[in-house]
C-alpha cells in the first residue's frame, strides 16, 4: 500500500516546504498523488550546496531557468499557487541568466527574499538590482555579499525585518533604505563595509543589531519605539543615542571614545562587555538612565577611579574590570557582585543602605588588598 497517497495535501506540502525545491521535486517521485506537488508550494528555495555529488553545481542555472519558467505565474501570482518565499544561498556560479531571475522576483509579489551571493574568480561583489529593493510586498529581506551601489530610493512599506550581512554600502545608501521602510521592526548589520556615520531614525524600528562594522566614526540613533540595542565587535569613536523606549542596551567589544547626548529614561538592564571606555564616558552613559535596574561590566578597560551613580539600581555586576577603584552610589542596590578584581581594590559603598548581597572575589587566590567601606 502507498502510505504516503495517504497523507493530507497540507501535511505534504508542509513536508516539503522545508526542503530546497531540488529535494522537493526528487521527492514528489515517490508518490503518484506527490508528483505535482511541488508546483503548488510557496517557497522556491536553490543552493550551490545542493548540486555537489552526482549532480554538478555549473547545473544549477539550467534547473533554477526550468523551475522558474515552469512557476513564472506563481511568481507573478497569476494563479492561486502563488510563490510568497524565494531563497539562494549560497550562490558560486555566475551567468546572464542570474539577470533574468531577479527580473522576475522584482515583477512579483513575494513576502520573503533571502539572497547569499558568493562572487568567484575576482571576488567582486554583486550588484544588487534597484528594482529588488521596491517589491511592495516584502516583509522579510535578507542580503549577504551583496553590494548596493547608486540607491536613490527604495518603496518597502511593508518590510518588517532586514538583515544585511557582509553588504557594501555606504551611509547615504543605508538612509535611502531605511527611509522607504515605514513599518520596519528588526534591523541587523553584521559585517557591512563602507558604513562611517550610522544614521538611524524610525518611529517603527523595535530591534537594531551592530556587529562587526569596523571603521565607524559615529553612531547617532534617535527612536521613539526601538526596544532592544545590541552593539558587537564594531569601533565608534562618537556614540550618540536617545531612544525613550529601550529597555535593553548590550554593548561588546567596541571602543567608546565619546559618549554625549545619552537619552534611555526606559532603560532597565545595560551590559557592557571588553569596552573600552573611560570614567567621563561611564558617567555620561549612566547620567541618561534614570530607570537603570540592572548593570553588567565585564572586562572592561580604561576605567580608574569610575563612579556608578545611580537612583534606580537595584544589581550591580563587575567581573575581571582592573580598574583599583570603584565608587557605588546607588541608594536602592540590593546586590553586589564583584568577581576578578585586582589586588588593592577598594569599594566605597557608603550610599549603599538597602545592600543584601555582597560578593568579593579576587583575581588572586587570597582576598588580601580588598578594602570596602560600609
């Protein structure tokens, strides 16, 4: 008996939609009521990685022409079995064909596009087609090693997520983006280049992701609705920031040279990780947090003799910070934790009656050289 005839339509297309389109049209062989299938799914997803083996990878072009040719009306959502989910990752072989698949995407009306282009040969990046970045119907948009070069202007009112990952492009291209995304919630840069003045002002955007974009000079952010900040691995010698609703401010491995205009009044937990800033840059951070509950330093360097003042702070976290001194005012902190310290560390926490929890470890087998004041 063919137990796969008996599965409902929905449960086979569920199956096969989560493989590439190569796999789901190998697999619409194994069943007679499956051999259509696959002409019904929303998702066109083609891989380099797919064609290793028996099938070569140079083969990749010819089949992704024949199954675009074959769902051209999907695409354009001519018929009921529209294409909603296009993905090519990653992508090594190049040819004129690659033209007229974007053509396409950019005359249809897809939700989601994910493209991971990997140029060979001269490692030169690809271009990425304007008329890509002015699909209306677009609600997810994820581009890695994709250049964008001369954007003017782009229309993606509905786009609720993009992610940029090892993208060329430079401020003016990234404001023209942002710019035509109205509705933008999630935004993630990971490893861009030629960014020097991030820019970033939305009445939408909740969630913004920085890692890896070396070689910024400054980083200004104004958002009445972004939520959630998270800074990695990407040197700003200017930080500027007022954002009333963030309540989650995470900052790794970057250098803070020059902290002013700080505006979080909503800021409830802030974590800074192997940043290097000093006892000016802390105070100005902390001066525009008036909400702070919750404060993580680890490894931090360039710190001396810091102050931590703050009428809000209930926890306070300080792993591996050599700096020999720390000042706490903080009348309503409840826990103290102190871990890696360096010998001869004192801890004034006079302003500190509400404390609960104290915790001290050295960066020495023996505690001798901890001094704090109670």
């Amino acid at each position: 008996m063919d137990r796969l005839s008996e599965l409902h339509d929905r449960v086979i297309r569920r199956i096969l939609c989560l493989v590439p389109t190569i796999y789901a049209v190998q697999m619409s062989l194994l069943s007679k009521r499956w051999r259509y299938m696959w002409y019904s799914l929303p998702v066109s997803e083609f891989s380099d990685h797919d064609f290793a083996g028996a099938i070569l990878q140079h083969k990749l072009g010819r089949f992704m022409d024949k199954c675009l040719k074959l769902r051209e009306n999907d695409m354009l959502s001519v018929t009921d079995n529209a294409v909603t989910k296009f993905k090519l990752l990653p992508y090594y072989s190049w040819g004129s064909n690659v033209v007229g698949w974007f053509r396409l995407v950019a005359k249809s009306n897809i939700k989601e596009l994910d493209l991971y282009i990997i140029r060979s040969g001269e490692g030169k990046l690809w271009h990425l087609p304007v008329d890509l970045l002015r699909v209306r119907a677009l609600s997810h948009l994820r581009l890695n090693g994709i250049q964008l070069k001369d954007l003017h202007s782009t229309s993606l009112p509905l786009l609720i997520s993009l992610s940029l990952v090892r993208v060329h492009l430079d401020d003016q291209a990234l404001h023209n983006i942002l710019l035509g995304c109205c509705s933008l919630e999630k935004l993630l840069l990971d490893s861009c280049h030629g960014l020097l003045n991030i820019e970033v002002s939305s009445i939408s955007l909740k969630f913004l992701k920085i890692d890896c974009c070396t070689g910024l000079l400054k980083l200004a952010i104004s958002s009445s609705s972004i939520e959630f900040l998270e800074m990695d691995s990407s040197a700003c010698a200017t930080f500027q920031i007022k954002a009333v609703n963030l309540e989650s401010l995470r900052l790794s491995d970057i250098v803070l040279k020059d902290i002013h205009s700080v505006s979080l009044p909503s800021l409830v937990s802030l974590s800074l990780v192997r940043v290097r800033l000093d006892d000016q840059a802390i105070h100005n951070l902390l001066s525009g947090c008036c909400s702070l509950e919750k404060l993580f330093l680890n490894s931090c360097h360039g710190l001396y003799k810091p102050e931590v003042s703050s009428l809000s702070l209930k926890f306070l976290e300080i792993d591996s910070c050599q700096s020999p001194r720390f000042e706490i005012k903080a009348i309503k902190l409840e826990s103290l934790l102190c871990h890696g310290v360096r010998a001869c560390f004192k801890l004034n926490l006079s302003s500190c009656k509400t404390l609960k929890n104290l915790s001290l470890t050295s960066s020495i087998s023996s505690e001798q050289g901890l001094e704090y004041a109670n």
